[in-house]
C-alpha cells in the first residue's frame, strides 16, 4: 500500500472501532495491535519496502495505522 495514516485510538470504543472497520472494507488496511507486534510486523516488510521504516518512531501510545490506495481525503473523511 503506498499511503497511509497514523491514527490515534485513544476513547475509541470497539463497536465504533468495528464500524470504522466495515466502512473501510476493500479501501483501506487497518494495523492495531501492541507496539512491539507492529514494529516487528513493519521491520518484516522493510526488504519490500524500505520506506516503511519512517514509521517506526511514530510507534508510540494508543496508535494504529491505515493503509490504502485510495485517495487519502475519501479514507480521512470515513475515519472522521
């Protein structure tokens, strides 16, 4: 995916967290997971894609991230 967002989740409940999930289907890959699971996770597709390192250090607190193809102001306005 070339784009992507970094969201925050703090007070993002799970129902509206699998409403967001659903709007997003066939857009958008949503990451949530702890920190180190998806540091290990983008370090695995470094090789690939070696940009992907510029998010590591945004890796910190309640975060997730979005990846897409599509146009980012469509994805933001569903996140939103």
């Amino acid at each position: 995916y070339p784009k992507c967002f970094i969201v925050g989740a703090d007070n993002v409940g799970s129902k509206q967290m699998q409403t967001i999930r659903l709007s997003l289907r066939g857009k958008a890959v949503v990451l949530m997971g702890k920190n180190t699971m998806m540091r290990k996770a983008i370090r695995g597709h470094l090789e690939n894609n070696p940009a992907l390192e510029k998010l590591l250090p945004h890796i910190k607190g309640n975060v997730g991230f979005v990846f897409t193809k599509e146009d980012l102001t469509e994805v933001r306005d569903l996140l939103l």
